[in-house]
C-alpha cells in the first residue's frame, strides 16, 4: 500500500479507474429518476462523510482557516459540483462511454490554461499535443453521441465544458493549495462543501421530493459512495505526487473503462468515428504528457 501511496502512475490506474466507475453508475441512477444535482449530492456527501470517518480515526481532525475555507469551496465548485452535474445530466442524452471521452481533453485543456496563465511556458511539443487533441475532440463531436442516437448539439457542448470545469479545478487546487495540509484533510473539506453547495441548490429547486427515487437504486447508491470515497483520497495524493497535468490524466483511465462499460454491461453503441477520436485524442494526452518532461 505505501509502494501504491508514493507511485504517481500506481495512483493514476486507480483514481482514473474508480473515477471510470462513476460514468455506468451516474447512467443506471439517472435512468431510475434520480436528478442529476441529487446523485453529485450522492457523491460529495458520500465521499466526505466517509473520509471524515477516516481521518477522525486516525485521531486527525479538519482545521478550518480562511484560505482552507476558500479552498475548499472553490474546489468544491469548479473540481466536484459543476463537472458532476454536467457529467450526469449529459449522460443520458449522450451515452456514458461518449461523456467519459470528454475526461481525456482535460489534459489538453490543463495544458493550455497552464501556458495561459504562465504557469508553465509553451514549447512546441506541448502545442502539437494540444493541436492533435483538437482534431480528435472536433471528430468526438461531430458524432454527438451514441451511433442511431445522435443527441442535441446543447448536450455535446455541455459535455465539452466537463473537461474545462476540470482543468480549471486542476490548476486551482495547485496553485493555492493550503501548506502543510494532508491529502485527507482537503478531500473531506472539499467535498462537504460541495455537498453543502447541492443541497442548498437541490432544496430551493426541487423540494425535498427530490430524493424520493435514490429508493429504487440502493445498491447502485452503496458500490457509488464506496467507489467514491476510494477515489478522492487517491486523488488528492495523486494531485501531491504527480501535478496538475499528470493528475488529468485520470481522464484518460476514466474515458476507457466509461466506454467499456458503456458498450458491454450498458448495450452502448458508438460509430468508428467516435473510436477513431477517442484515439486521437489519447495520442494528443500522450504528446502533451511528454511536453511536461521537457524544460520549456
């Protein structure tokens, strides 16, 4: 566990795999009612009450200051509440495996913002990376979701901003992370506040009435908050180990078993089209990831 904890591309497999996860779960519950801002409700609540349990007995506790408390609801917005509620109202109007293909931009797009905001200067690797992730976004798109089922051109841009939602989140959480302050610690605030932000949202939206039909999906609700609990305190580490730009790179993870998933145990169809993209733009993370190793 310690060889797991200290390896960036260990943590990379893992959080890109449970974060895979949340893409047929959110599907499933969508399919059985449950609004889109309730099921990242689900998560945020789940996933923070748990490792609060967890850091309460390891005899730690959350110490609250004005720049964790901006922390935590900045990325609460932009890193959990906003790319989730897009994820899951999206997903069913454009598949599961087509949405989790949005993940794999967020390298491109963390790249980018990161050249814009002088986090790091451009060289010409990290451009072909960007362009070539270009194409394959545009090639996505064009497909606009399941093969038969081509969905509103409204649905393909909310699922482009996920990736955006994220990279933002990426370059936030590293530049104004709070010193000498765990992994756990900022998972558990971040989520809470997440949580506190969608309920306040569901409540003066929907009523209380909204969370009748998490009823009919219990089990999805368990393996959901179970998934997501394992994943955030992955993520935070994986955000200390790797960087911002190594850390999107769970999109990619995500996008592989999202679209697996999607098309085995969901009966998801997607044209060539949407598969030679997807690849493409793997081969645009891939140039981008390297452009990282080389000094601008």
């Amino acid at each position: 566990m310690k060889f797991l904890w200290d390896s960036a591309l260990g943590l990379l497999v893992v959080t890109g795999g449970l974060l895979g996860l949340t893409l047929p779960f959110g599907k499933l519950a969508t399919a059985a009612g449950v609004p889109a801002m309730v099921w990242a409700f689900v998560i945020s609540l789940g996933a923070g009450g748990v490792l609060l349990c967890v850091l309460l007995l390891r005899g730690e506790r959350v110490r609250l200051t004005a720049h964790k408390l901006r922390y935590f609801f900045v990325t609460a917005a932009v890193s959990y509440a906003v790319p989730n509620l897009l994820m899951f109202s999206a997903i069913p109007h454009l598949g599961a495996g087509y949405t989790g293909i949005m993940f794999t931009l967020s390298p491109v797009i963390t790249l980018v913002l990161s050249i814009l905001l002088r986090v790091r200067r451009p060289n010409i690797l990290g451009i072909a990376g960007i362009a070539v992730g270009f194409v394959g976004a545009v090639m996505v798109a064009v497909t606009r979701g399941e093969a038969g089922q081509p969905a509103d051109l409204f649905w393909v841009v909310i699922g482009l901003l996920i990736p955006v939602s994220l990279a933002v989140g990426n370059i936030y959480r590293t530049v104004d992370w709070p010193e000498g302050t765990g992994p756990i610690e900022l998972a558990v605030g971040s989520h809470l506040a997440s949580a506190t932000l969608l309920l306040a949202g569901i409540l003066t939206l929907f009523g209380i009435k909204a969370f009748a039909p998490l009823d009919g999906v219990p089990l999805v609700v368990v393996a959901q908050v179970a998934s997501a609990s394992a994943m955030f305190a992955f993520f935070f580490r994986l955000q200390a180990v790797g960087g911002p730009v190594y850390l999107s790179q769970i999109g990619y993870v995500a996008a592989a078993v999202g679209l697996f998933a999607g098309t085995i145990f969901l009966g998801e169809h997607y044209r060539l089209l949407t598969w030679v993209g997807a690849v493409i733009i793997t081969a645009g993370v891939f140039i981008t990831t390297k452009a990282q190793s080389q000094k601008a």
